[in-house]
C-alpha cells in the first residue's frame, strides 16, 4: 500500500491477471498451503494479501470479490485464524501452524502463567476472562462487559492489539470495527491443538516457521521473514 496525493493506492495485480486470487475461498486454500499471510505489503515479496489480490477490488461495493470483506467470511468459517497476528499488523494463520506461532509467542506460558508472572496487565486479564466465559463477542460488546466502558478502564483499542499480536478505508474512514468479533484461539482451534508446540521453545518455533516459510519464499532475506512473523 502506497500513498498518492493523500490517497491510499493498493499495490495489487490488474484485473485481467491469471495469477489474481478472485475469491474468499482461493484465498483459503492458499493460506492454508503458505501457511502464514499478513494483509498488507511487507518486506517479503509477494507475503501478502494485498500482492496477490486485485488493486481494485478493495473497499469496493461487491463483497464477493473485496479482499477486506474476504477476512470476515474467513474468519468466520473457523478454520484459519485472523487477527493483529504479525506484530500489530493484521493477517492469517493457518490451522495447521497455529501452534508453531502459540509457541513462538508464548514462550510455553498460559496467560494465567503470564499474569502470575506480571508478563500481561490487568486489562487484558480482563479481556481474557470475558473470552473464557464466551465463545466469541463483538468488540462493542466485549469492550464493555470486561469494564473498559464509560468511566471504566482505559486503553481498550491497545490492549486488545496486545492480546492479538484498525484499519481505515480509501476515504479515510474507520472500517468494520464496530462489527468485529474476538475468541480466544482455543476456542476456536481447541485448547489441546492450540498447544500441541509448547515442547518447543521460543527460538524452535521461530526457526520452524521461518525454515518453512524460506521454503516458499526461497529469493527472501532470512532478516526479512523474521521481521514479518515478529
């Protein structure tokens, strides 16, 4: 994504290119091979949704082929994680390697080890124990049942980024905050599956991904993956 004359321009491919991924599910089934996805450009050639999308489908009126809308069908289907997953930019997981990235970040913690630990503030114990409770919540909702409402905690937005790692349209307008929906991974991939890596430490992990990923991306920069996953 560059910016031209105060504009957001997306740097994907032309309509009329074979490569171009045209809908939710091709998008699903090439996570589910690349494994990880961020949304937007990064370092990593070719690493992202925006790369292999069309530079014109996005924030479009037609659903069916706007890769921003893709995220909600995806997500919603349950079976590749989405979320500020790439150091507090959005982006997809596949099932398959969520538990290398559990791994990865969490050290072999639970986040009640976390909070014991002081490795996780008190807000987002809040937001944890509502998620616990809950299979999945609108932010709306979640915002004010973990007390973050009016006169209650502040730093909501920062806290539930910590806990994943918003976005604004083409006329500079906040996008699809309102409606978005949170669950905790083990929720959505089952505890068990969910820490199935945690015999791995931090740097085993990381190594695992990043081999795989060179595997994919094998003109990419080791540095550049590794800053693309952190």
């Amino acid at each position: 994504m560059i910016t031209i004359d105060g504009k957001w321009v997306m740097e994907g491919l032309a309509d009329n290119d074979p490569h171009r991924i045209k809908s939710s599910k091709e998008l699903s089934t090439y996570i589910n091979e690349i494994g990880f996805l961020p949304l937007f450009k990064n370092n990593v050639l070719g690493f992202s949704v925006e790369e292999i999308t069309g530079c014109n489908s996005w924030w479009s009126d037609n659903r069916e082929e706007d890769p921003w809308s893709w995220r909600e069908v995806i997500a919603t289907e349950g079976k590749i994680a989405y979320g500020k997953l790439f150091g507090n930019r959005a982006g997809f997981v596949a099932r398959e390697w969520y538990p290398y990235l559990a791994s990865f970040r969490r050290d072999g913690y639970d986040f009640d080890s976390r909070y014991e630990d002081g490795l996780a503030s008190h807000r987002a114990k809040r937001i944890i124990e509502v998620l616990e409770q809950c299979e999945d919540m609108l932010s709306n909702e979640l915002k004010v049942t973990a007390g973050f409402g009016k006169g209650g905690e502040k730093g909501y937005e920062g806290t539930l980024t910590s806990l994943q790692m918003r976005r604004y349209n083409k006329k500079n307008e906040e996008y699809g905050w309102s409606v978005a929906s949170y669950t905790l991974s083990e929720n959505l991939f089952g505890a068990d599956h969910v820490r199935s890596a945690y015999h791995l430490d931090t740097v085993q992990a990381k190594d695992k991904i990043v081999e795989f990923l060179m595997s994919k991306f094998p003109l990419a920069d080791r540095s550049d993956i590794e800053r693309a996953i952190k």
